[in-house]
C-alpha cells in the first residue's frame, strides 16, 4: 500500500527490479549490487554506451 502511494518509492522498486532482471553480454552473466548507506550521489561516471551510466561518485551524509 505504501509502494502505491509514494512514486519515489516505486520508481527505485522499478529501477531495482530492471537491474536485476537485465542480463550482461559477459560470459559470466552476473550482476551485483551493492548497497551504501549514508551517501548520495554526487556525479555519474558517462559509459560508453550511449544513454546508460557506468558508475556513480557518492558523499558521506549524516543522519542528524
């Protein structure tokens, strides 16, 4: 019920949810995601396919 109401929320379930069912042209065919907490974004790393990002720079935060 919570996931209807905030679009945020379901924008990042959806963005989640297309990482994980994507697959990689590797041979090994693995993804992994890794979690940080107490960050944001601070700059996105350009890939060289176009329209698609190959990492993200993150800030400390704190929790105050």
């Amino acid at each position: 019920e919570e996931l209807k109401n905030s679009r945020i929320q379901k924008r990042v379930y959806e963005l989640f949810c297309k990482g994980a069912s994507q697959h990689l042209n590797t041979t090994s065919c693995q993804r992994e995601l890794h979690f940080v907490f107490f960050r944001k974004p601070d700059s996105f790393l350009q890939s060289d396919t176009e329209g698609r990002v190959s990492g993200v720079h993150l800030e400390k935060t704190v929790l105050k």
